[in-house]
C-alpha cells in the first residue's frame, strides 16, 4: 500500500469510532508536525488498532486503562471516553473502566479520569448513571 | 459486613480469575504490611472488583493496560496475564492488548510487557499464538 | 459498620485537615461516578487515613511527597498543600517538603508543586517565607 | 566560591540559550520557594548545565526527550522548545525529535509534545515546517 | 565553600542517616559517573537534605512517599527504608508511610514498595510489626 | 513498499547503530508477539528513526533522555547505551546525557541510567571515563 492509501485506510478505521473529534486532534497538529498527525492516522489507526484479534469496544476498555494510568493526557482521555461511547460502551461501563483505575493507580488519577467522564457527558447530554450502580 | 466477612468476599471474587498466583502475592507481603494484604482483598477485590457492571474479562483487559503503562510494575502485570486467561481472554486477545500499549505508551513498555507475557505462557506451556494474527 | 457508617466516619476523618475543599472536590464528581466519590471518603479517609500509626501532620508531608513525584496531578496537591497547613505543617515545611522532589523527582516535577503551592498561599493570604530558610 | 557567584555564574551559562522566558519562569516562584529559585540557577544551570562535556544544542535534545517522556511538565517544555531554538537547533529539528517520542513515549506524549512546540512557533511567528520533511 | 569542603559536609549530613549502604551505592557509580557520584553527595544531602527546615525524620517520610510513587526506584528505596530506620522512624510508621501509596498511587506500587521493605527488615532482623497496627 | 520490503528497510536501518543486541532483544519476544518484533523493525526503525532529520548520534541522545526519564525501562536503556557508542557519542558524552537526568527526573533515575551504562561499559571493557570530566 502507499503512504496515500493507508492513511485512508486509517481514517476508515478511525471513523468506527470518531465523530469527528479525534481526527481534529490529531489534524491539528498538522500543520507543525506533519508526520505525527499521519502516522496516528496511517499507522496508529491503519495499521494497529485496526487488527481484527479485539474488537474496538473491546481495545477501547484497554485505552481508557492506559491513558487513566498515564496521567496527563487528559486531552487524549477525552477523545478517548467519546470514542468509547461511540464503539458501543455504555456510560457505566465507560464509569467504571475509570473507577478501576482507583485500585490499580490511585485516587488522584483516578479522580483527574473521572472529571474527564464528567466534562465528556455534561457535553453530550448524558444523564448521571444510576447510582446504585 | 465485618472485617472477616469482607475479607472472605474478596477471596472468593478473587478466586474467579485467579488460581492461586495472586493470593500467594499478596499474602506474602502480610508478614510485614498486614493491613496492605487485608485491603488488597477485601477492598480492591472484595468491594472494588467485585462490582458487576463490568465482566471480569472486560476488568482485565483494562488492567492490561493500566499495568502496561504504568511500568515497573512488572511482577503485578505477570499476575494479571494469567488472570486474564483464567477470566476467559485467549492468549491471542491478550498479546494483542499489550500491544495496543506501542501506541500508547510507546515501544519499551510494549517490549517489556509482551517479555513478561512470554514467561506467563511458557511457565503454562501455551504455544505461540498464530503468527498470522 | 454499613456503607453509611463508614461513610460518615470518613467524613469525620476528612475534616481533621479539611475545611472544604477536599470535600468539595470529591462531591464534584459524585453526580457521573458516585462510587468513586464514596470510596474516597469511606474507604480512603474512613479506613486508610484514619489509622493511627501516623499523625495527621506526618501523613501530609508523605502525601505531598507522592503527589509532587506523581506528575499531573495539580489539582489534588492544590488540596493537600491546604491539608498539610491545616494539619500543622508551617508553610516554610510546606515548601521544604515540596522542594525536597527536586533532588528524587527533578526540577520540572519541583517547579510545578512550588507553583501549586504559591497558589494556595495566595489564595489563603500567607506572606511569602522567610528567604533566609 | 560563593552563593552570589555560583548564582551570577547560573546567569550566564542560562543566558548562552534563554532570551528572558526561563529567567521568568523560574524567578516566578522565587517568592514562595526562593531556594528553588536559586538551585535552578545556581545549581542546575550553574553547576551541572555548564559543563562542557555536551554542547548546548546536543544538551536540547536531551532535555526535549526527557521532558516529552515525562509527561505533564508542558510548562518546561515550553521553555525548552524555545531555548532549543535559541541554541541552534532548527524547527525541523525540535519537531523531529519530539516526533521520535511516538516511538518511546506512545502517541499521547507525542501528541502533547506537538501541540507544545506548536503553541511556541505560533509565538515566534515560525511558519510551519515543510511538509516533505 | 570548596568542592572538596561541600563534599566533606555532604558525608557528614549523609551519616546522620546512613550506616554505609547510601554511600556505597552512591560511590559505586562513581567509577563511570563520577560527577554523579560527587553531587548526590556534595549536593543532594552536602546542600538539599542539609536545610534544617525538616527533621530528617521528615525527610524520610517525604522520600519514602515520592519513591513509592515513581516506581521503578527499589534500589533507592531499599536505601530509603533503612535510612528511615536510622532517622528515628519505627518499622510501623515505614510500613505505615508506604500503605499510604495504596491510596495515591494504586495497589502494585503499594505492593513493590511493601516487598522492599520486606526485604530490608528482613536484612535486618526486624520482627513483623504488630498485627493489630 | 510491501510488508517484507519495509521490514528490511528497519533492519538496514537498525544496522547503522546495532551490532546484534537490538535485533536479537526485538526477535526475543518475537514468538509471542510477532506483530511488535515486526513494528519495532519495519516501523520505529524502518519509517520513523530512518528519517533524515536528525543524524543517528542526534537521535540517540534524544533516546536516551526518555529512556532515562521513563523510569523501568532498563533492559533497553542497556541496548541504546550500546547503540549510542556504535553511533558516535562517545563514553563521556554518553554519561553526561544521562547525567542530566538528575537535573530533570531526579538522583534515583539518574543513579538507575548511571548503573545501566557502568554494565554496558563493563561488558565492552570501556576504561572509565576521565574523573576531570
């Protein structure tokens, strides 16, 4: 495949679970590092996390993990709790892959993930999950 | 619920995905961090875990990739790769969650994660998963 | 102790350092992920803050050690620069504590929690520390 | 030598790559944390960034990568994506190696490294760098 | 101050903590990092550690909170537990400080922190502390 | 390019800085995780490291400022050591880059990268470097 051809293959794969937003983020860099914003695309996307052994809910549970464990890539969380909900993940689930992170990172990520969630929501309309879950 | 009740709740959520290698982990810091050993049972495992909203394999596979990209912590991620067969995901589904971290974490924490899931699978004697994957 | 219990005695726990802010923070995120917000208090404040072993003061100078190492995780060392003085700690020990990091966490990570703490110090009208410490 | 030469020594070696911002940022927490204030000049400039072994341009690279590779210390690599051009390194080449950050640091760092550099070339009036690149 | 002077009053404020393993780990890498060597000691403890604003026995708590935090730090760590024995704090109270990071910093990093102080104890001949703590 | 072709391209370029131990570390895991063995040669080194931008010894001291920031990445700080000598930089500049690390990441990073290099040197019988250094 040429470079062409599999960049948009990855914005094919993107689109599965991006609205729109995650592919501003990354073209938003463009114009200062050209190649970064195509490797996400054309590799990140095209070649990596379109593999067929996860499905996208499935890879978007292990994303959420990391960029909870991570810290400091809120940016990316938020892309990341939209593309989550967009793979087929509810609210809660979304809630509770972060309230995961308490136990296996601490409380200050795990609240910095959470307000993530919240600011994620609040934009999209989404009522508070059931609190007895 | 007493403490005794919580503990013995922890245990048994524990005893899900898990044949014995995380117990043996955490008790044998119990000597020395008694309180550490109670609370990684009865509350990570008894309260936290134990939370039905996500299936134990859906819980691994964020883990996967919490441990990954934390780094370092590579005696907990040995655990977790056999958790996460005992909980269901085939070796296939978990290398290629501990890949997904070369995205996001980036080529050492990827590499140092597929190398302590190598040990896991020839410790259980399972064969290299299908290099087409 | 029922949830409630111990939810109150996590309350009462938090209020030997807070005077508020903690609180509020927490609740903050109580509408999108309840479980997370009682956690913090019942659990984190309730039974693992409340141990005696360790004085309110010397678990603030431990606190500030890990938040300032953590990275990105301003919002809760905001907190705690407010705990720690509200738990006895000067603001001259505050500062010292905190410009302890440079030396195990380096100058970004040492810059970053001074500028927390100027903020606070702000905030609450504390005059700057005698430059001869 | 004394406290106010070893200072006044910091000065100079800063000033080989700093135009004023490192100067700010750093005198910035003087107030509240003056002997932090102090140790950066003194200290990290004076003493062990003065050393002749590496160049001020190769002593950029480093610092890029390890800023990039830590995470949530923006702030400081936005000092240093200046102070790298200001040391000789071009455009291209501060892009470059933050790029090579997709590697080792996984996509989020990379992304927020980017938008670092990209929010300093805006300041500078630095057009983008050419796309062949 | 000399170099040599700083570093003569970096030995004697190191021995207020050390009974020999900080400066043997210290002066190991002296051989190829000799630099490295001379400013832990003439700087980190000769200037840093030195200020009298904090005990040592605070001290130890920040730096047994920041390196519980970082991970990936257990040599120096090892190095901290003893040292913070030396400075007057019980085996509880470093247990203790360390069963904090279970609440910041997650369970594996409360886990490898509680396996090193294990270890040391053990070195030592310390008894397992108190249950009932 | 196909598939096999980029591959090659990675290991010629991979063969500018490696004398066998790179290779031989990415092929170890390759059993397990054939896709990364295969990303780490056609796409870090075959598409991103290739790129004219920064000469090899440029490089190299990017990457070895985020391997020592990283923390936990030993086993390849270990290899690019290897991999910056075979670049250009010589034992002196190599330990001066990662003694900047305890500018930016703190003693206990720095101490761990000292160490790694001090085995490398070890191995390849590389004589100390000058203490006047």
């Amino acid at each position: 495949m040429s470079r062409e051809e599999r960049y948009a293959r990855g914005l094919e794969v993107m689109r599965r679970i991006d609205t729109g937003e995650v592919r501003e983020a990354v073209t938003s860099v463009a114009d200062v590092s050209p190649e970064l914003a195509h490797q996400i695309i054309a590799w990140a996307y095209g070649e990596m996390l379109a593999r067929p052994v996860l499905a996208p809910r499935d890879r978007q549970l292990v994303t959420l993990g990391m960029l909870a464990a991570l810290g400091g890539c809120e940016p990316q969380l938020e892309l990341h709790v939209g593309a989550s909900l967009n793979a087929g993940l509810s609210p809660e689930e979304v809630v509770e892959a972060l309230l995961q992170s308490a136990v296996y990172c601490g409380m200050p990520r795990a609240l910095n993930a959470a307000a993530v969630a919240r600011k994620v929501f609040a934009a999209r309309g989404i009522a508070a999950p059931d609190p007895a879950c």
